[in-house]
C-alpha cells in the first residue's frame, strides 16, 4: 500500500495516509517535482500514461511522486530513484523552491505542498511506457505559448509550477549550476570521511607523544628548502598541467595579510590527489603546515610529505593526541604559523558537494582565537587537446576571505558555529548555495548520498 506524509496547516509533517485517500479526501500532504534541464536550456516534459490514476494523457514535467521523508537529503534520494524509473537515467538534483497548490484532477483533489527540485542531463530517455507514454525536449519560450494557448494539455501542478517566478526565472535561464562530473569510477565509501585510496607501503613509523610533530632541526630545513626549490620548478608546472589549475581570488592574500601574519587556519574541500600542491601554488609565497592521514605518512611518498610541512594526525593513542594537539595549538598561538586542513576528513577525487567538515580545525582555531580562510575546489569540463588525453575535468580554486570566531560564545558552540560558517563559505566559494547543498555542515558519522548513481569504482 503506498502512502503519503501528512502536513498540518503549518506544513509540518504528521502522520502516514494510504495515498488515494489522501486525493480522495483532499488532505494537505508533501509531494515533489523535477524539472530537468539539457545544456541548451531546453525542458524535458513526460506525457502522462492515459493508465495512471489521474491526469493520464497530460503533459508534465520529468517527474513527481511522494517522497516517504521529510528530510531534503532523503527527497533528492527517492526522486533520483523515481526518475530513473519513470524516465530511465539519473542525474544530479538540488533544491529549486517549494509551493503549495490545490486543484481538481478528475474526481480527485491535489492538495500538496510541492518540493522542486531541478538537474541538468544529456543523454537517452528510456521511459517506462506503463508510467510515460512519451517525451519531448522543448524550448521555454515555446512551452510558455502552448500552456497559454491549451493549458489543460498539462497537469494542473505544471500549470501552476510555470508560474511560480523563481521557476519561471529558472525555466528561462540556461543553467548557471556549477559544473558536475558526476564520477562512478572512484569507490566513494559509506560514510562521507572514509579513504578508499590503496596506501601500497607501510613503514613501522610510531606517532606516539614522544614523536617531533614539528621538527625544528638543522636537518629537516635544509631538506626542507631543498625540496620547496624543487616544488616551485617541479611540482607546481606538473600540477597545474595535470589538474588545469585557475586560481581566484589571490587578492585576498594581500588584502588579509596583517591577519595572515598573526596565524591562521584554513579548510577547503578534499577532491584532488595533488590539491595541497596546487594550494601551496595559489597561496606562495606562504608555506602552511599541514595535518596529514597517519597512513600517508607512513607511505611510500612520506619523505615528500613530512617534508612539504605534513605533520602526522595519530590515531588509538590520547597522549599522541594530546602531543599533537599541544603542537597545533603551539603553531598558531605562540609561533603564529598557517596550519591548512581538509575539513571532510578525506580525499574523494572530483566529487562536487561539499562533505560535512569535522570539527577539529575549527575547535583550533576557537581555542587560538584565530580566524579560518576558505578555499574551494570547483570543476571546469576539460576542452581542446586535453581531451585527447583524459576526460577528468579541470580544477578552479578560489580563495575566500577570513572568517573569525564568535569568541563571545562557549568554546563548544562558538566552534560548532564556525563550523558551518566556514562550510556554507566554501559552498559559496565553489558555486554552491549552501541551502542547496546536499549534505549537513557538520560530520555526525554523516552516511553517503546517492544523488546520481548507487555504483562506485566501476
């Protein structure tokens, strides 16, 4: 038996109704619908099977159900799942707006709180023909006179969508979403913060509390400096090859620099296997130190990391904790370094919504009094020559401004505050509106969403 949500007048969620009582009856209830895009701007539209229960033979957007939960996470996640049903591919989905509507279909009453949600797509459209008995792609200014003209060729709910003005600004807008790449063949783990990548080398290295976390020696800054020649003839041109790299927003090293000097944190999203060398590239002069997964460390590239500045995160032992957390805080108290983290805990190649952040570099930085700087990765399709070589797209890091910690709040809720601050800035950072993006701010063991594909590693 398929049910709906119940909504009270308020439009909060109640309890659970058998779905064609709830149209026979009328009652107020949450629904959602999707509106897809191709990259000329056109509109995909379905026609109704004549065999659904209501408005059959209708013209309608991509597709519409009845999400069983009210959380934004879990409605993208059923509507991919019934797009790809109904009309036979998947593609990326956010948040567009919401409305309410109430109208007559037939001997049945729609009484919805609508949910819109948009994605762009080109490819096939396989529709299943018991749902779609057919489909068209069509121009916004061509769809707007055939609803004026015969508007009960479509479904009542379209009608009224077409109306609704950030709707209609959008249908009449090619889309200025940010570029997603929508990659299957990285094995993205369960939880946002897990590593797939295969550390092939694990030298028997201890990161206990009697570890140089920062090493002062003679020794490390002459290998050191060796190694930042090498990196600025080296390193930097292979990285900016290999990832296309656009830097923005450099200014803001030059506008922020008394506060640089006076030490501070940054966090960006974690998406690229050679992005700390394309962060040390857009941030040069400075050289930030880095907290660095305990297996890179002890991996076969561990010499060129501890010497770029990585300092190792220990793990299962509190005093190499406490050490650790004793060295953080030193750098950015006392010796009033950069220390630069990636906030999601892991690195997912090309993977375009922000995870949610944990919230260590953010209690560092409350506990130090000093402010973040946001950076975001974003992605750019790869054109030309390159093409010839990978479809992998092409990397715009974007340098944001210093956000600083609300110190007039407990130590706790000022860095839980900072926390999102600082992850809805890199949603911004990378194009992304942070109400639109599909995870929370904050990592709570936050759990995968599957918003374009349930296969990974393929």
């Amino acid at each position: 038996m398929k049910e709906v949500l119940l909504l009270d007048e308020n439009g909060n969620i109640g309890e659970k109704c058998e779905k064609l009582k709830a149209h026979t009856d009328g009652l107020y209830h949450l629904a959602y619908s999707v509106i897809i895009k191709d990259k000329k701007g056109r509109i995909l539209l379905q026609k109704r099977a004549d065999e659904k229960y209501h408005s059959g033979g209708k013209w309608s957007n991509a597709c519409c159900s009845h999400p069983d939960s009210g959380e934004l996470s879990d409605i993208i996640t059923h509507a991919a799942a019934r797009l790809s049903e109904e009309m036979g591919f998947t593609c990326g989905l956010r948040r567009l707006t919401e409305f309410s509507y109430k109208a007559q279909v037939g001997e049945l009453v729609e009484n919805e709180r609508d949910i819109v949600l948009y994605g762009t797509y080109i490819g096939d459209v396989t529709p299943d023909k018991s749902e779609v008995s057919d489909y068209k792609w069509i121009e916004p200014k061509k769809l707007y006179k055939q609803i004026s003209k015969k508007p009960d060729d479509f479904s009542p709910w379209f009608v009224k969508m077409t109306q609704i003005p950030e709707i209609k600004e959008y249908l009449n807008t090619k889309d200025t979403v940010p570029y997603d790449p929508f990659m299957t063949k990285y094995p993205y783990t369960d939880k946002t913060d897990g590593h797939y990548l295969k550390v092939k080398y694990q030298k028997p290295i201890v990161f206990d509390e009697n570890y140089p976390y920062v090493d002062r020696s003679f020794k490390y800054k002459f290998r050191h400096a060796l190694l930042r020649i090498a990196t600025v003839l080296l390193a930097f041109p292979v990285a900016r090859i290999r990832s296309g790299l656009k830097v923005k927003g450099r200014e803001n090293l030059k506008k922020h620099k008394d506060v640089i000097k006076n030490g501070i944190v940054s966090a960006v999203n974690h998406v690229f296997i050679w992005d700390f060398i394309c962060i040390e590239y857009a941030v040069r002069p400075y050289m930030p130190w880095i907290p660095v997964w305990d297996k890179n460390m002890r991996g076969e590239n561990r010499v060129l990391i501890r010497y770029s500045n990585g300092i190792p995160l220990p793990v299962g032992d509190l005093r190499a904790t406490s050490a650790f957390s004793k060295t953080i805080d030193g750098l950015l108290r006392d010796e009033k370094e950069w220390v630069h983290f990636s906030a999601e805990g892991s690195m997912w190649e090309y993977y375009m919504p922000v995870r949610p952040f944990k919230k260590g570099a953010f209690t560092f930085a409350v506990r130090s009094g000093k402010p973040v700087l946001p950076m975001a990765f974003s992605f750019r399709k790869s054109k030309g020559l390159r093409r010839l070589f990978t479809k992998n797209p092409v990397l715009t890091l974007t340098i944001g401004e210093p956000v600083f910690p609300d110190m007039s709040l407990g130590k706790v809720a000022a860095a839980d505050k900072l926390t999102s601050d600082v992850h809805a800035e890199v949603c911004r950072l990378a194009g992304i509106d942070p109400n639109e993006n599909i995870y929370p701010p904050v990592f709570n063991n936050t759990d995968r969403i599957d918003y374009y594909t349930t296969k990974y590693g393929e």
